[in-house]
C-alpha cells in the first residue's frame, strides 16, 4: 500500500510537474492586477475564476519576468496580496486571503488536487535569424484542425500532443516542421528567409500576402532595388522593373512630371492616372500649378515630394481582384507606397551619405561652321536672292543675313556643349534612429538632398525632410496603435526657358555670349544689336517652393481571437508657391528704358483627409481558412489655386514682394471640394493552400454627380488553383510550383473635375456692358445633372510556374479592360456661349495586353549568387465603339479600330528631282508639293501607344561584393530630327540667332535631276513663290509618316556596385553593417536611325541626365 502512494504521489508530481512547466514573460511597474491576470491567461491558456468584488482591495504588482514558470510567477505575484490561488485543472481560482480551502497547504498537496490534462498546452515563439519576433506567424498541427497565429512578440500557446507535427510557417520565410516531444516549450524556433520569390511579402490593399498565394496581379519593387537608384522621384527608380505599368519621364530637370499608365488607357480624355496611397493616405496624383513651367505637364510629378529612401516597397496593382477593394479611385490601377518602420531589438543608428555628378548623355551631331555657311549660301542660291542688290540690300533685310555678311565667318561653337555641358551635382545625406522591444517599435529619419541643372545658369533644387513611425502594442496584444508621417520641404529654383532648343539650333559662328568685360554680349553693328543672348533668358526665374505633409494614425482591437475592428486615420497637406521674375539686369540696354520689370506670383494646395473605420475577422479550421474584412471610406480633398501679377517694380531687388509693384492683376482663382464615401468589403477563402477564391464589392458615392447617380456600385471575383499541390503532379519532379489564376470584376471613374454638373458662374471684375456700368456674374459653364460613372470591366487570367524547386519562375498575364459610358466634352454650337458640355458618350476603349515575367537563379552556392529578372509588356489600344462618331467633334482624331492615341501623317513619296521640293500624295491620289491641312490629306495613321516595354536585371553577389545592372526598353512613336523640326525651321533659313541643323540633311537637292531624301536648301521666304512652295512642303515633312517613325531603343537604366565590409572589421569598428556604394542612371541608350536627343523625351527638351553618384551607408 505505501508503495502504491509512494507511486502515485511520484507520478502525480510528474504529471503535474508537465502541466505547471508553462512560462510567463511581463515586466511592469505598479500594473494593475487585472491587467498581469490577463497576461497570465494569454500566455498560459489557463481559465482565471474570481469574484470582482475580491480584487478590489488587489495591490498594483511590480515585476520582472522572463520566460518564469508558472507557478512561480503566480508565488510573486500573489506575495504581499490580500489574496491567494488555488490551481484545479486548468483553472486558476481566486479567493481573499481568509477564505479557508484545503488543510494541506504544501506544495505535494496543492498538485495532487490540481492535476492537469494528460496533454500539456505547447509554447514557442518565432523568430528570424536576428532574433526580431515574426509576429502573425501561423502555427499549426499537421494533419488535424487546430491553428494559431503568434503574437507581436512572436510567442504562441497551441494544445498538442507528443508525437505531433507542428508547422511553422509566415510570409517570405521558409516554413519549419517542428515534432512535439516530451518538451512543450520552444523558445526559439528561427525561420530562415525564403529563397524563392514565391514567398516574399506582397503588400495589397487593406493586406499582405504573398506571390504564392495572391489571386490578383500584384507587382512589387523593394526597397534594395530603391536604393540602388540615384533617383528624387520612386517611378525613376520603378523604370523597367515592373511588368504593366509604362513609366514616361517628360524632362531632364529636377521634380519633371512623369506618364504613368497601367494596363492602358482606359478613358478617352479624362483621368487616367493611378490611384497613389502613401501607407493608407490617399496622395495626389496631379499637381496645383498656376504658373506655366518647363517642368512638363501638369507642372511636375507630385511622388517628386517623397524621399525615396524611406520607401520600404512599391506595390502595384493591376486587375480588378487587386484594384476593386478601391473602388472607382483605382479604375487606372493602383500604386501603394509602404514607408520604412521600426523593429524590435537592438537600436540601430542607419548613416547614408552619397555624392555625385549629373551630365546630358547623348548629343546630337550638328553642322559644323563650314557646312552650315554652304548650307546658307546654297539656299539664297536655290532662291534666286542677290544679297547685294535690292530690295535685299535694304536695311530692312539685313538681319536676315547677319550671320554671313555680319558675324565672324571663322568662327565655331559647339553650342550643346556651351549651354548644356554643366556638371549638375547631386548630394544626398541621411540619418535613421531605429529600434524597440516587444511592445514599442520605433524610427525616425531626416534626408536632405540637393542636385543643380547642367544649363547655364544657377538653378539648384534643395530639399529637407523628416519621417517618423511609432507603433505601440498592449501587454495583452489585444489593443494595437500606429502612428507615422512624413514632412518635405522643397525649393527649386528653375529657368523659365529650356535651353536644349537653343543647344541645338544655334548658328554654329553665332557670337560669343560675354563681352570682354564679362558682361552679356548683344554683337552690335552700327550701333544696333545683331544678337538675341539666349542667356537673357537664364535671368528670367521661375522658384516653386514645396511642403508636403503626410500623416497617419491607426488603431486597432481585438475583440476576440480572430476578430478585430480598426481604424485609419489619414491626412495630407500639399502645398506651394510660385514665383517667375522677368527683371531688367537680362535685358539688351537698348531697351532698358522702355522695359517694365514684371512678376507672377502663383499658390496653391491640396488638402486630403480620409476616415476608414473596418472590422476583419480570421478563421481557420483543418485544411480551410477564411477572412473576412469589411469597411468604410469617408474621404475630402480641398484644394485652391490663385495667380496675381505685378509689375512697375522700381529694382530688381524688390521684386519678390508684390506690394512693390506699381500695378497689380489678378489672373485666376479656383477653389474646390471633393468629396468621396464608400462601404466595401472582401471575403477571402482557402482550402489546403491549393484552392483559393476571393469576393469583393463596394458602393461608391461620389460628388461629381447630381443626386440620381452619386451612387454605384461596382464588385469582383477571384479564383486560383495552385495545381502542384495535387498528387498527380507528384511525378513532374522538374515542376515545383503551378498556379492558375482568374479574376473579373468591375469598376468605375469620376475623373471629370468638380462641379461639372452643375451651372457655373464666374466673378467679373470689369464693368459689364449696358448694364450701368455694374458688375456682377457671368455664366461659365452649363450644368448636366445626367452625368453617370464610367465604367470599367477588367478581365484577367493567369499562369504562374516554378521549375527547379523554384529556380526558374515564369509569370505569364493576359489582361482584357473594357471602359464605357465615357465622360467627354460635347462641343456646343457657338451661339450658345459656351465651347462644350460634361457629357457621356456611347464609346468603348478596350486595353488589351500580356504581361511575361521570367526570374531565373542562374548561381546558388556560398560565396556567389546570381539572379536574372526579364520583364516584357505587349499592350495594345483600341476604341472598338462610338456611336455616331462621324457627326461628332472626335471624328478628326479618333478612329474605331484604332487606339485612342492616333496621329495622322501625309504620305511622303519623296524629293522631286526636277523641283527639288518634296511631294506628298493628295486626297485626290496625286502628287502635290503644297498640302492642305485636311484629315484626307493624312491618310498614313499611326498609334503612338508603345508597341513593347519592359526591362531585364541581374545581380550578381559574390562574397562582399554585388554587382547589379537594369537594361529598360521600349517601343514608341517619336518625332525624328532627320529632316529637321519646327524649333530649327527650315534648312537653310536664319532666324536671329537659331538656324543650324542636324547633319542628316547635308546631302540635299542641288540641281534638276538629284536623287535625295532631303530637299533642296532655302530661305523660306514668302515674298518669293519659290520659297514659299519649299516651306509649305518643309512644313509638310515635319507631319509626314518618314518623319515620325516607330523607334526601338534600350537604355542602361541603372547600374550599382556596392562592396560590404568583411565581419570582422564591423565588429572592430562597432558597426552592425556598412558598405560603399557606386550607381548609376540613364549610362547609355541604344537606339538605332533616330536623329534626335533622347527618344525618351523627344526633341526639344533636355533629357533624362547620366547620373553617376558615389556613397557609404553605416549602420551603428
């Protein structure tokens, strides 16, 4: 009998012993006692029984616990407590301190009367290599129902019993299979990062995931591939690397507006740009500018005022399945842009400091002195001008020959290199303090960067920013905040003329630009200036200063496991002012005295404020798992403009103060609300990671409608079959991953500006006629309360595969968008007063498109890895429908068939070899020197949508070393320089100081019977009908299908070379990382028969720089 006791009291310790080998962690000062019961029953799993009249006499606890088994945890707890514990199974019972239970109070006794269950509850914790926590790593038992997710510091609780296989697994790590044994802690399993890039995280909207999951067509650029680019703008650095999206830089200069389509153009006239969202705050897309500037259209490219070093990742978002949760805003797709956060563990001061020289990478040949001056005299030759006899010899006609009977005949100047051969400066430093433990996490940054222009002249761009994020999570990780924003402050200062015109048109013996006394020279004869200085122009100024403020806030509360209601908070701040000065210090003297200095001064802002409250609810049960998450979208932009000019100013110096200006007038002002509600929601479903369905919908109520139509509607679905996961495909050992994918879905655009539904009215300042001299209103615009949403229907369907345990990944999209309903202009007559009308037609633009993507891991070993990435887009645009389009006023550009951007060219047959004139093919089918401007007249129709673009990278790592270099490339319509162009005028004419031309035209007509592509020289002129036929046909030519050619050109878009210190210095010099770094952008184009600067740009604007920087990067 005493060994039968002895027996059972051993085995009951034991078991009991199992039971009560659960840990705790918590550290706090004077927390309240319910909060460290709550901890308690978290961590443990264990049910807490008490009465809540007993805890009220409850003394706040202090205590420091780390990984503290249970029961003594609850010894310390308890100790000094008008309170005591007993244990029942996996029950903790509260009672005051008086309350009698149990004679026996000893240990022995305690766990005889509290034996647990025979399976003792497993805890763990999941970490990666640093030892940060993974938070949300799902944590499962192979083969049964049971599931959970660990918390913000990684740990999880889950019932198993020995034997079992747990299965570790989180979003671009490699999973871990873990056997229970007789241990039921872990604490620490460590998952290693994924290889395979079917795993790296994928930042959707309202979500992550990953590529091997996702159901949508979701593209994503990451921070590394940021860095590597010495760019101000994150779409410089996006060029090339992201299938579906045609990225477009309209000027080298400093904060350039940029194109960005993806998938398309879906709307005929009206809004297609994407939908920005800057970590959940809505961004605009477009600027306010009210002063005309040489940054492109639109006045620049708002993602200039980002600093794209505290970007984290870049997701892109194409199909309905990835758009529609956005409703109408992301009809054009959409751009989400996730900024750098802090991480638990160790404080890290991040260092980058970076400098470098930016210079115009191609120029163009032009004529030389010799050639141009033959080039002139055979073009007064062909038109019949004796520059000595009348009426060419009177002084009226002289400055049409100042440079051959005037200017220095011996002299050259190669005007690319004098006006654009300046080394533009880039210098960039930034400074990041990071860090946190397991409930606090924490960054904060500053970047300051500068860069100058290669023109002549001073026009530097500076910028200052900051960028913050603290997120904070409760003890019991039940209640989650987040708090981050960002704020730049630039001022570029920028010429108010581009100077690559001039660069490439300039007379090659034009006069030197300074005088001897360093002054600008004006090259008089006779006391009468022969030179127009283009550098006149660099005193004109044209300063935007820029702040940018974006903010944050989101809290979150779980209210239970698996449901959590939320709520984002956003608001942006945009803001600027303008200033152009026209002061009289570049004026010729001669007409300083008669010059009236003038300025324009120019503001404006966009201000954006969202609310979206949500609830998301997780469940997961065996092999299915659901989320469910549903919303609201409470959403204002205001935004204002103004524009005032002054002018009498009494200096120079004082012109920045419009109270100075003698005279003052208005010249615009606009002010205007949008508003912006939507309910939305989204199921998604998997089944054993193999079948996977996603549902949304959403209601959209927009401003921009009269009441019948503010609402609609728009949904979509989703389906994808990861179909090696199926046992048949067991025996295709070469096929590691494959995925099929659809979605369809609909959605919408109210991209037609505000207010147009209704009548507008604008301010009058002057007297209105026969009115008593009175002012008042006048109509502006007429209403239509008929307006209706566009709409957009996209179809996708996908195909993913991994070759080679994923060695080898192929991505194939097809993609096919119907728009329709679309918003338009209806021309009125102009009897009624007004030009047109908001209106809806019956047209159709459809987008059709593949998508490719093949990412290779050509080496894998230890001390070498190399990765090849080949991306290429074949879209295509086609208006497929337009009711009655032959009566409308689209009818001359527009074409059903054709893509929405069509231009039309003559038909160039050539140079007649009797005339010398080039000769075009009529409406009539005849050959004619003189064309006129009817459509009939440009039968030859050419879509300038890109036929092709994408980019192929590779990245070589070897030991410290990595080596990493992007080609980009594309097709596109570009007008060609070979015969010359509107800004140079015609071969052989002078205009003041412009005139030269490309080389392309040397071998031009001569006499009766040459064969040439190029016609003969001439002035021009149109007093003399010879020349008057060659500048109607050079006129001509420019619009003609030889021209504008479809060009193919690839650009070495980025190369780096970066070196990391060995591990053994760092640990020398205490640093956590450091590397340097050298990059660089836009180093060299190919491109084949194209006469022109870029064919990125065009013709006559300065093109995207060569940028070559050099850096180091220190983490302390």
């Amino acid at each position: 009998m005493k060994f039968t006791m002895i027996f059972l009291t051993v085995a009951c310790l034991n078991v009991a012993a199992n039971g009560f080998s659960q840990h705790v962690t918590f550290s706090g000062k004077n927390v309240s006692f319910d909060k460290v019961l709550d901890a308690v029953r978290k961590q443990t799993g264990y049910r807490i029984w008490y009465r809540t009249a007993d805890l009220v006499s409850a003394k706040p606890v202090s205590i420091e616990a780390n990984e503290q088994p249970l029961l003594q945890f609850l010894d310390d707890v308890f100790r000094n407590q008008p309170l005591k514990y007993v244990i029942e199974s996996k029950t903790i019972n509260i009672y005051p301190a008086e309350t009698p239970t149990h004679k026996d109070t000893s240990l022995v006794s305690r766990i005889l009367i509290t034996a647990p269950p025979s399976a003792p509850p497993v805890t763990g914790r999941v970490l990666n290599k640093e030892g940060q926590p993974l938070e949300g790593a799902s944590i499962r038992i192979r083969g049964s129902k049971k599931g959970i997710s660990a918390d913000v510091q990684g740990r999880f609780t889950i019932d198993a019993n020995p034997g079992d296989e747990l299965v570790i697994s989180y979003s671009g790590y490699s999973p871990k299979v873990i056997k229970v044994t007789s241990a039921d802690n872990f604490p620490a399993i460590v998952l290693d990062i994924s290889d395979s890039k079917l795993d790296e995280v994928q930042i959707i909207a309202y979500g992550k995931s990953s590529s091997r999951l996702l159901t949508g067509n979701v593209s994503t650029v990451k921070a590394a591939d940021i860095e590597k680019s010495p760019v101000n703008n994150v779409l410089m650095a996006m060029q090339g690397r992201v299938p579906g999206i045609f990225i477009e830089q309209s000027s080298g200069f400093s904060g350039a507006s940029m194109k960005v389509r993806i998938q398309g153009q879906n709307s005929i006239s009206n809004g297609n740009e994407p939908l920005y969202i800057v970590d959940g705050v809505p961004y605009p897309a477009k600027l306010t500018g009210t002063i005309n500037n040489i940054q492109g259209y639109e006045g620049g490219s708002p993602l200039s005022f980002i600093n794209p070093s505290d970007i984290e990742s870049v997701s892109v978002l194409k199909d309905a399945d990835a758009t529609s949760i956005y409703g109408s805003r992301a009809a054009n797709g959409a751009i989400l842009i996730t900024t750098k956060k802090g991480k638990a563990g160790k404080s890290s001061v991040d260092v980058r400091f970076q400098e470098g020289v930016g210079r115009v990478a191609r120029k163009m040949k032009m004529l030389n002195t010799r050639q141009y001056l033959n080039m002139r005299w055979q073009a007064i030759k062909n038109d019949g001008v004796d520059v000595n006899s009348a009426p060419f010899n009177a002084p009226e006609w002289q400055p049409s020959f100042f440079d051959l009977l005037v200017w220095d005949t011996t002299r050259y100047t190669d005007w690319q290199k004098e006006l654009l051969d300046n080394a533009a400066r880039y210098t960039e430093a930034g400074i990041t303090f990071s860090g946190g433990n397991k409930n606090t996490t924490y960054l904060f940054g500053g970047n300051y960067h500068r860069e100058s222009s290669v023109q002549v002249g001073s026009f530097p761009d500076q910028r200052a920013s900051i960028h913050f994020n603290v997120s904070n999570t409760s003890n019991d990780q039940r209640l989650k905040l987040n708090f981050s924003g960002a704020y730049l402050k630039d001022n570029n200062q920028l010429p108010t003329y581009d100077l690559t015109v001039y660069a490439l048109t300039m007379i090659p013996n034009a006069p030197a630009l300074y005088n001897a006394n360093g002054d600008l020279n004006w090259e008089y004869h006779n006391g009468v200036s022969t030179f127009a200085n283009p550098l006149s122009s660099t005193f004109y100024n044209y300063t935007v200063k820029t702040e940018n403020l974006i903010g944050n806030a989101s809290i979150g509360y779980q209210l239970f496991d698996g449901l959590i209601v939320k709520a984002d908070l956003g608001y942006s701040d945009l803001k600027s002012n303008e200033l152009t000065l026209y002061p009289k210090k570049g004026i010729e003297p001669t007409y300083e005295p008669s010059y009236i200095r003038a300025s324009i001064y120019g503001n404006g802002y966009l201000k954006t404020w969202s609310v979206e409250p949500q609830v998301a609810y997780e469940y997961a049960k065996g092999k299915s798992s659901l989320d469910a998450f549903a919303g609201m979208t409470f959403q204002k932009i205001i935004g204002y403009r103004q524009a005032f000019k002054g002018w009498g100013y009494a200096s120079d110096e004082v012109m920045e103060d419009i109270l100075a200006a003698s005279q003052t007038q208005f010249l615009q002002s606009a002010g205007w609300v949008y508003a912006y509600n939507a309910v939305f929601g989204r199921l998604n479903y998997n089944y054993d990671n193999k079948y996977l369905v996603s549902l949304s919908a959403r209601t959209d109520g927009s401003s921009r409608f009269g009441a019948e139509n503010k609402f609609h509607n728009f949904a979509s679905i989703a389906g994808a079959w990861i179909f090696s996961g199926e046992k048949f495909m067991d025996k295709l050992g070469f096929l590691s991953f494959g995925k099929l994918r659809a979605s369809y879905g609909t959605t919408g655009s109210d991209q037609i500006g505000d207010y147009r539904y209704l009548s507008l009215y604008n301010n009058i300042n002057s007297e209105v006629p026969y009115q008593s001299g009175s002012t008042g209103l006048i109509p502006a615009g007429l209403s239509n309360p008929y307006l209706q949403w566009e709409t957009t229907r996209k179809l996708q369907f996908g195909l993913d595969l991994g070759f080679i345990n994923d060695r080898l990944l192929l991505n194939l999209n097809y993609n096919h968008n119907r728009s329709s309903n679309q918003l338009l202009g209806y021309v009125l007559p102009p009897t009624t007063g007004f030009y047109d009308i908001s209106a809806n037609f019956p047209a159709v633009v459809q987008n059709t498109g593949w998508e490719i993507v093949l990412t290779t891991t050509n080496v894998k070993s230890k001390n070498l890895n190399w990765t090849t990435s080949f991306n290429i887009t074949l879209p295509r645009n086609k208006l497929v429908a337009f009711n009655d389009i032959e009566n409308s006023s689209y009818a001359s550009h527009l074409m059903i068939g054709r893509s929405v951007n069509i231009s039309r060219y003559s038909k160039l047959i050539g140079v007649n070899p009797v005339t010398g004139d080039y000769e075009f093919l009529d409406k009539d089918g005849k050959a004619t020197s003189v064309l006129g401007y009817e459509p009939e007249n440009r039968p030859v129709i050419k879509d300038t949508d890109p036929k092709f673009y994408g980019g192929l990278e590779n990245t070589i790592t070897y030991k410290g070393f990595q080596l990493s270099f992007l080609f980009s490339f594309s097709s596109k319509v570009q007008e060609n320089f070979i015969f010359g162009s509107s800004s140079t005028g015609i071969p052989g004419a002078f205009f003041g100081f412009s005139g030269n031309q490309p080389a392309s035209i040397l071998e031009a007509w001569e006499k009766s019977g040459d064969v040439t592509k190029i016609q003969k020289f001439s002035q021009g002129f149109y007093v003399l009908p010879g020349a008057n036929v060659s500048n109607s046909a050079y006129l001509a030519v420019l619009n003609s299908d030889k021209a504008n050619t479809n060009l193919m050109y690839a650009r070495l878009r980025n190369l780096s070379l970066s070196w990391q210190f060995p591990e053994k210095l760092m640990k020398k010099a205490h640093f956590q990382n450091a590397r340097v770094f050298i990059q660089g952008q836009n180093l060299l184009t190919f491109v084949k028969n194209y006469y022109g600067m870029d064919p990125e740009t065009g013709i006559g604007a300065l093109p995207p720089l060569r940028v070559i920087t050099m850096g180091v990067n220190i983490v302390l």
